[in-house]
C-alpha cells in the first residue's frame, strides 16, 4: 500500500493511500485540490483516500480519521517548529513576552521575506543547467518549487520517509 504525505496548506498535511474510498470517507482530489467527502464512490485516478490529518475532519460530531501531530511532521520534513524554538528561547515557562516576541519576529521574518524565493546559487545553477541541457531557465525554476508530496510510511506508529 503506498502512502502519499501532501501539504494542503502551511500547518494542514493529510496523508492518502492507495485504498479504494468507500461511502463516509474523506478523500484527495488531487486534480482540483480540495479535501472532499465521498457519498458516492469515484473512480478517478486523483482520488485518493485521506488516512491520517494534521486538523480535524469531522463526520457525524467525531474524528473520522487518524490524527497526525504537526510537529511530528515538521520535524520529519526539517521545517522550524518555531513554538519549541521561542520555548527554549525563553527564559521560563512564564516569559510569555519573549515566546510571543520570539513567535511575532520569526513570523515577519518570513512574511518579509516570501518574495525572495531564489538564492544567488540557485539562479546561477539554473543558468548553468539551462546552458548545458538547453531548457528554458523558466521550466528549471519550477525545479527549485517547495515540494509538496512525499512517499511516506508508518513504522511502528511512526512516521518515515520512503527512501
């Protein structure tokens, strides 16, 4: 069974699988990118059903699937989990103005920042590719885009990237 983890959002991953989606069950468009919730079975290669979420999808007042924990999944892919990193920065449990301080400046940073999403090395590796393979430096950039799915699996309960 191969297992799919997908960012929807910045702090929403689900994970699918290639099970067949039966009545009730929450699934993955992948054409239309949007979480939806099976009332009749559709057989289309870019559904595929959700297992595991980092928020809740509800059905009938209770969680229909499994929780993922967010943390666990930054750690995972290498993403700053910036709460435990202001939590060590602070000098105690109670110094909520340095946490929030912490929180506050780590989040503009990146805010101010967004535009700036190629490095020097990475224009000028996309100029030395496309010298040497004769694409175009715009079909290389999309090379250099944040990936958004990873082949995963859970051993032991525990989440791993699929080498």
């Amino acid at each position: 069974m191969a297992q799919k983890l997908i960012k929807i959002k910045e702090d929403h991953y689900v994970i699918v699988d290639d099970l067949k989606p039966k009545d009730g069950d929450f699934v993955y468009d992948s054409k239309d990118k949007v979480i939806r919730f099976v009332k009749q079975y559709l057989k289309d290669n870019w559904i595929k059903k959700i297992t595991h979420s980092t928020q809740p999808l509800y059905k009938n007042d209770f969680w229909a699937i499994q929780e993922l924990k967010l943390s666990e999944v930054k750690e995972l892919l290498g993403e700053v989990d910036v709460e435990k990193k202001a939590s060590e920065y602070a000098i105690n449990d109670f110094d909520d103005y340095a946490f929030c301080g912490y929180v506050k400046g780590y989040n503009q940073a990146l805010e101010d920042n967004k535009e700036k999403k190629y490095t020097e090395e990475d224009v000028i590796s996309i100029v030395e590719k496309s010298r040497e393979t004769g694409l175009t430096a715009e079909y290389l950039m999309l090379t250099l885009q944040p990936k958004t799915e990873w082949e995963v699996e859970i051993v032991d309960g525990k989440l791993k990237l699929k080498l």
